[in-house]
C-alpha cells in the first residue's frame, strides 16, 4: 500500500483546519481524522522533519537545531546536514521490505540521501545550478530539463521588498509542486514524501499582515491575505496531486510545527552580561555578534546561542577548556540558572513564561553536545538573540533581518487511509507518533526502536502505550508541559 507525505512546514493547526475554502484539504480532513500535533522540544524544522521520519526525538538523534556543538570548546558549531542523522528513517525501514521510496525536500537534504529510490535534496543545498542536489546525480539534470532553474529556497527571504517576496515564493513553490507531480507520475513508489518549506517562508514573512495581535500589525496592508493565499494555493497543489493517486494511498498533510507571532527578541547574552554569568574582556562599542565578542572564559559560567530558542551552555571543569563551574555544583548550579530563567520578565516586568528544559527531562537519549538548558523565551513569543551592545534587554528588532513569527508547539496533521479506524478529530498526537501510524496503516510492523506510537493501534483498542514512551516517562514529560501551558 503506498503511503504519500506532504509536509508543509510550519502549517498552523488553527489555519490550516480552520480556513474552510480549501476544498482538497477540506476533502481529506471529512474522510479521514486530523487534528493538532505536538513537536519536539525544540519545535524546529531540523530537527522536527527527521524525528518525524524516524520517530526518534532529538536528543535521540544528537541534533538540537540547525547549528550543534561538536565538541566541548568554545567555537565548534556546526551545521546540521543529512549525514547528522544516522537513525533509520521510515524509508530505511520500508527498504528492508524492498519496498522504493522518494524524497523532495526533507530537511536536512543535503547532501542527498543514498536511499532506495530517489532523493532530491532541501533548502540546505549551497546551488541548484552547480551542484548535485538528487540521488542518483543524474536525476538533477532531468530536473533542469524540466523546469530550468530548481528552487530550493528563496534566496534573501528576510526583506522588505515583500512584493518580491510573495512572488518567489509562490513561485518556487509551483515549480517543486511540478517536480512531484513528475516523480509522481514517471517513477515507481511505495513511500512518497515531500516537504514544502515555502509555507514556512510566507509565515515568517507575512505574518504581521496576518495576525492583528503582532505588535508591528498594519491594517488595511495589501498583504493582508498572504498567508491565506498561500494555503489556497496550497490546496490547489494538493488538489492536483491527489488525481495522481491510486485510491488506496494512504495520504498524510502534516507540519513540523507550527506559527505564532513574534512578540519581539530576549537579548540573552546581554542579560548574562549583566546577571554576571557571561564575563566580557570588553564590552563592545556596537552591536556584535557572540562569536566576535572578546570573552573573559576564564570567569564565564554560562553562554548561549541566539535563534528561535536559546541553547544555553555551562562552562563545566574538565569539560570546557577553561571551566569554571565544578562538577559537583554542577547540579545546584543548573536549578538555579533554570529558576533565573523562568524567572524573565517582560519590559513591564510580567514574567513572560520562559519555558526551560533539562535534555535528560524531555529525551529519552541525549548524544552528542547537547545543550545544558534548552529556553523557549516567553513560551516562544520572543526569540533569543545572541549578540551584545543593545542598550536593553528586549528588542523589538530582529538580528537577522525582519521576521514576523517564531514557532509553535503545535502544528497540525490531516491522515486519509481507506483502511484507517482513525475519524474526525484525533487529540493527543504526537509528531513522533507519525512514523509509526504511517507503517501500521500500511501493514508493516511498526520497528520497536521508535518511540512514538501508532495513533491507529490506540483507536483498535490496543494499548497505546506498546510501541511507544515508557508509560512512567511519558507521564513525566506530559504533566510538565501541561502544568507549563503547553498542552491545553
Ligand atoms: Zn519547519
């Protein structure tokens, strides 16, 4: 039974099931379930699309966002590729079935997956033109044919020429739309995914237009309805995919995560400047990025990376080059960092509800560099920025240029499977629970190495617990995101 994935990154449950003139979509959600998805903390395209795909979170997998530590100095981060997933996708899972697969877009892409069918690879690769960006290579060149120039980004996206903007991204979002209908039509398949990352661009570059609570709203903007194009345009894609399908398919929309304004930025190395945690040899004159500041690390305890979410960093005896924190305080030390940061307050001095989380508390593994504290700033309304030389501590401007929207927790799926017993509205899902359904719907067994479970067993009445979390750990994890507002 063939199983097709849409990914459109970033979609919000409350958009994506809620605008009612998207009549594919609408389609799906009547004969099959659908509901909001939780992510991985933290709710990030890299890692969330490969813990989807292989139902591992990712302390699991040893990849905390786009930039990891690889070590424990102070300057080795490096960039997330698809060589830093070394778990078994679903794909590797359905090759030992002998069974082919076809990839377009999944993050991280590239270089391009060796798999047991096709891949074209994501946003990560450097240039279309130059560069192989499929497996097997000459599939690249099929692709130019195709469609000339293939996008796998839009170059430039934090701007304020938001005309441009729009049109490129619906653009880039047509041609790879053809793409998959090509792949679709011409290539033998069993498992089918594709992740469209420009929901995710027009979300980060429309959303004020959108969202009349974003602080920087305007009224009346003739982008007011970006973002709900986008969706349509969205649904006439899916529209078209589906007369490609056998009616068995088993078709699943699903996010990553999902889209809520920004409320502005936590300069978060300048509040360890000033809580002094982070010792400066010399505070800069102008706004500096961390990597360029001049740090004492001699007298340092604590540091962090800017983005979407803080990964905050100890400076541990014998483990840092110069630590300063000993181990054995290590423990007390961390509680009390964690207790500071939840403590944040907004510029009106409102605690913002910072969510902090300990890796070994969320992840059933935690490889490689794992941060020491993971910080969603006022639960994700404000992103962490990691320069110093702002005069204060909340910013309204990005440092990466405009951005309208951070990420949710929640995003959203849609499954129609002929043989589902899943319908109407399913709650409790989780992103680690897709892999698992997907295999178990196809009548695969569902590999005891994952850790979500089938959402489809649960509504036989099998225990939902079989395939999935350690039930004790589960309760664990649940009940502190519930008592911190992320479950409802
Ligand atoms: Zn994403």
């Amino acid at each position: 039974m063939k199983i097709l994935v849409l990914g459109l990154d970033c979609a919000a449950p409350e958009l994506l099931l809620g605008y009612e003139d998207l009549p594919h979509i609408r389609r799906l959600m009547d004969v099959g379930c659908y509901g909001r998805l939780e992510s991985v903390i933290p709710p990030i395209t890299v890692p969330a699309w490969m813990c989807l795909a292989t139902s591992q979170d990712p302390g699991s997998l040893g990849v905390y966002g786009f930039r990891n530590r690889t070590d424990h100095s102070y300057s080795g981060l490096g960039i997330a590729s698809s060589r830093s997933i070394t778990e078994p996708a679903i794909w590797d899972h359905l090759a030992r079935e002998g069974k082919r697969s076809i990839i377009v877009g999944v993050p991280p892409g590239y270089p391009p997956r060796r798999i047991n069918g096709l891949a074209v690879s994501c946003f990560l690769t450097p240039d279309t033109d130059k560069n192989v960006f499929t497996h097997p290579p000459e599939l690249s060149e099929e692709i130019r044919r195709l469609v000339g120039h293939y996008p796998v980004d839009v170059q430039g996206f934090r701007t304020e020429d938001k005309a441009w903007l729009r049109d490129a991204i619906f653009a880039m979002s047509r041609t790879q739309f053809q793409v998959v209908r090509h792949l679709l039509q011409t290539r033998e398949w069993d498992y089918f995914h594709f992740v469209d990352i420009g929901l995710d661009r027009v979300h980060h570059g429309f959303w004020k237009y959108h969202d009349p609570q974003h602080v920087l709203h305007e009224p009346g903007s003739p982008f007011a309805e970006t973002v709900h194009d986008y969706y349509r345009h969205l649904d006439e894609e899916i529209g078209r995919v589906l007369e490609l399908l056998a009616d068995d398919t088993i078709v699943l929309l699903v996010s990553d995560h999902g889209a809520q304004r920004l409320d502005g930025g936590f300069c978060v190395n300048e509040w360890l400047v000033r809580e002094g945690l982070l010792v400066l040899k010399c505070y800069p004159k102008a706004v500096t990025p961390f990597a360029q500041l001049d740090v004492d690390w001699a007298k340092t305890r604590v540091w962090s990376e800017g983005g979407y979410y803080a990964r905050v960093f100890f400076n541990v005896k014998g483990r840092e080059p110069q630590g300063t924190i000993d181990p054995a305080e290590y423990a007390r030390f961390r509680d009390e960092i964690q207790a500071k940061f939840e403590a944040t307050t907004d510029r009106d001095g409102k605690p913002m509800g910072t969510l902090v989380f300990k890796p070994e508390e969320v992840y059933h593994r935690v490889k490689n560099v794992a941060p020491d504290l993971i910080v969603h700033f006022g639960g994700l309304y404000w992103r962490s920025i990691g320069g110093v030389g702002y005069p204060t501590i909340h910013v309204l401007e990005n440092d990466t240029g405009p951005d309208d929207c951070n990420h949710a927790q929640f995003g959203a799926f849609i499954l129609a499977a002929s043989q589902s017993p899943l319908h109407g509205e399913v709650t409790g899902a989780h992103l680690l629970d897709i892999a698992p359904t997907l295999m178990d719907l196809a009548g695969y067994e569902v590999p005891e190495t994952m850790q979500g479970r089938s959402l489809a067993a649960g509504a036989r009445g099998a225990s939902p617990d079989d395939a999935g979390y350690d039930p004790d750990d589960e309760t664990i994890i649940r009940d502190r995101l519930s008592g911190l507002g992320y479950i409802g």
